[in-house]
C-alpha cells in the first residue's frame, strides 16, 4: 500500500489561490504513483520571488530568483529502526516512510514562466510539481536544453498525465 506525507506551505496565505493545496496533493498523488514511488515524504513551499532569490543565493550563488529549488534529503533509512513498543503477533509496524526533501516554489516566476512559455499557471505548476519530485528522486540535469534526459521524462509525465496542451 503506498503511503505519503507532503507537507504544503506557502509564505503568504494569498498564494493559496494560485496553488491551492487540494490541487497541488492531488497533482502529486498523479506524479508519485505514474512513477511508480511508495512511502516516502517531502515539503513543498511557495514562495514570492524576493525569498526564492535569497534561497538561491545562499545554496546556489545565483543573485537571481529561479523558478524551483530541490533540496534532496540523504538521509539513510536502513539506519531506522522502530522504537521498542509491544506488538501483536499478526501486527507488524509500518513501514518507514523515506524522507525525499524540499522543493520550494516561486510563484511569481511560475507566473512569469507560463506567460513566457504561453501555457497556462496550471499547467506551470504541473510541470514544476514533476520537475522538483525527480529532483528528489535523485534525477538531474547539466543545462534547461530540452533534449536533457530528465526534462524529457518530465514533458512525456506531464504530456502522459494530461497535464500538457502543447
């Protein structure tokens, strides 16, 4: 049975309309389970341009507001152990969740991204939601070049997903 926990927050209570949280879950559950990941938890924040450029200047050296930032968690889980409670003999304890990151979420850039792409918010943040879970799986890219491996997967997830009108 999959299990996942995603914590949403956003710096202003305004961003909520243009993410709202039952949206963005419910755009996550589509991503998680298309790629097939089970037990695991993140934290997804959205935030205006001014904090998105302090965070990319402190973790990345760019003075410059950027669209998504991913922090992956490298945590071990096969260091985790259940602490010591009694258990029925047919009951087993749950499965630890992997603990995947961070993604944080300008969304002033998404806004501008989708007018520069002409796309809609939504779609927007479809592809962004994608972009930050394979980053927390570990996938990456050298450049934005649209023949990077990653971004195509990401466009064939949104375009499998529905979430593409290109």
């Amino acid at each position: 049975m999959q299990q996942w926990m995603i914590d949403i927050s956003y710096e202003d209570e305004a961003f909520k309309e243009a993410a709202p949280e039952k949206l963005v879950h419910d755009r996550l559950f589509e991503i998680l389970q298309a790629l097939d990941v089970e037990n695991c938890e993140f934290s997804v924040s959205f935030v205006s341009d001014q904090a998105m450029q302090e965070l990319n200047n402190t973790y990345r050296g760019k003075n410059e507001p950027t669209d998504i930032l991913s922090f992956v968690q490298d945590d071990d889980i096969e260091d985790f152990t259940w602490p010591e409670v009694a258990f029925e003999e047919d009951d087993t304890p749950p499965e630890p969740l992997k603990v995947l990151g961070d993604m944080v979420i300008s969304l002033d850039t998404l806004k501008r991204n989708a007018q520069s792409f002409t796309v809609s918010p939504d779609e927007e943040l479809f592809r962004l939601l994608i972009h930050g879970v394979l980053h927390l799986l570990g996938n990456d890219h050298a450049s934005n070049d649209a023949s990077e491996p990653m971004l195509l997967q990401q466009e064939e997830l949104l375009s499998k997903l529905g979430g593409s009108k290109r």
